[in-house]
C-alpha cells in the first residue's frame, strides 16, 4: 500500500504538476484534483493521507491571493477537513497553497481553527519578485515536514509573501515553536523574515518559497557550475512527509 496525495487545483493553479512529480518519484500514489470535484462530492477527502496546495494564482488572485480558494475550504469543506486533521493526517500549502492555508484559518490555528490570525501581503518592494533564495530552519521541533532539515535552497515566485503577524499572535508562534522556516535574506519585508510555520500538531506546514521547484539539482542554478547529486535540496520536505504517512497511518 503507497500514500495517497491529492493536490487541490483551481482556476489559475500552476504549479501542480511539478508538485504531483514530485511525490510520484517518491513512490506515492498522486491524484491532481480540481476543487469543485470535493465540492461536488465526487471525490472524497477521506481516501486520502494527504492533503497538498500548490502554487499559482488560484482564481486570479482576486479580492486577494488566494481568497476564494480559502472560503471555499472554510465554507465549503469544513467537515470534511475536520474529520481529515482529526485522523491526525497531513496538510502542505506551498506559496499560494500557504496564502489559502492562512486565510483559511488552517494556520498558525492557535487555540481556534477555521480563524484567520495572519495575513500575506504584498512585497515590501511593491512588484512581484522571482529569485533564488536561502531559508534556514530555525525552530518546528515538532513539525513532520522538516525533521532532519537546516536550510533549503529554492526559489520564490510571489507578489504577496509579506506574512504580517499582530505582536501577540507572533510572541505565541515563538512560545509554541511554531515558526519553522526564517530567509537568510528577507526578500518581501514578511515579519521576523518568516518564511514557513506550522500548526501545534507540527502536520499542517505552510511556506512561501518553492521546494518543489529545487527537488531534482538541474533545476537549481548552480549546477551549471557545481557537482550536484540527482536530487535537489527541496525534495526533502515531500520525502518527510511520505515516511510520516508510511510509519503513522498504514
């Protein structure tokens, strides 16, 4: 028996495929799945182990990113995504998948689920930024997604990635070791340079930067120049998680 995955599109997804690549090299079974397939009942969250949200501009980015994606699962499928998290599975939201993750109240999800408690908003700089950036893990003892990981390198690809946090919320991410990933350099003015959070479980993981776009080394722009082995620095994140569904759920 292998994980089930199943990355959520909508309109304007578009980073899906690199996202379902990646946990199908690790041997999990991967179904690419358009929203309103859950909505509509003909698929159902429950045969799954895993639940991803992939980059993109989920339906244009309008109102703001990722908005409507994160009322639909807020409104939509909120008994099913209980019944999922109760099951102690796992939630991944990369990018935009973080910006619905976050609006939806799945994260940081302090004391109250389906409450939003931070917001992304756009770049410090004004315009969206595509680069290559470092994060460095920095805390998230807990959180499954990064066990045995110290930095990754990987590119963001984002116009609103500025997490903003009130004091409170941001002294409790701390108390709670909820902060996991911080950038080397902060690219988008996002609070404390915070990347990547996790919840209280350590299952539900959120971050702005890419992975998946450095899971294989010829991806990464130094290999044209350095001696890399086949996989790249991102692809330990999707690896953890895979292991967690085969020694935690099966």
């Amino acid at each position: 028996m292998n994980p089930k995955i199943i990355v959520l599109r909508t309109a304007g997804t578009n980073c899906d495929y690199e996202t379902v690549n990646v946990f199908k090299y690790l041997g999990a079974e991967v179904d690419l799945v358009h929203v309103n397939s859950l909505q509509r009942k003909e698929i159902s969250l429950s045969d799954y182990h895993c639940l991803v949200l992939p980059g993109g501009f989920a339906d244009g980015d309008y109102i703001s990113s990722a908005k409507i994606l994160a009322n639909k699962l807020k409104y939509n499928l909120r008994e099913e995504i209980e019944n999922f998290i109760s099951e102690k599975k796992l939630i991944l939201g990369i990018c935009n998948g973080f910006q619905a993750l976050v609006k939806a109240g799945f994260l940081p999800a302090i004391n109250n689920f389906f409450e939003q408690q931070v917001t992304l908003l756009w770049n410090q700089s004004g315009h969206f930024q595509d680069e290559w950036i470092t994060m460095k893990k920095t805390g998230g003892k807990h959180c499954v997604w990064t066990k045995e990981i110290e930095s990754v390198y990987c590119p963001i690809n984002h116009g609103e990635g500025r997490l903003e946090i009130p004091e409170n919320t941001l002294k409790e991410l701390y108390e709670k070791d909820l902060v996991v990933f911080k950038y080397e350099k902060n690219p988008n003015g996002s609070m404390d340079s915070i990347a990547g959070i996790c919840d209280e479980t350590g299952r539900i993981f959120g971050l702005m930067p890419h992975p998946e776009k450095n899971a294989f080394s010829l991806t990464d722009p130094r290999s044209t120049r350095e001696q890399f082995g086949f996989e790249g620095e991102g692809i330990s994140i999707f690896r953890n998680g895979v292991t967690y569904i085969r020694e935690n759920l099966f």
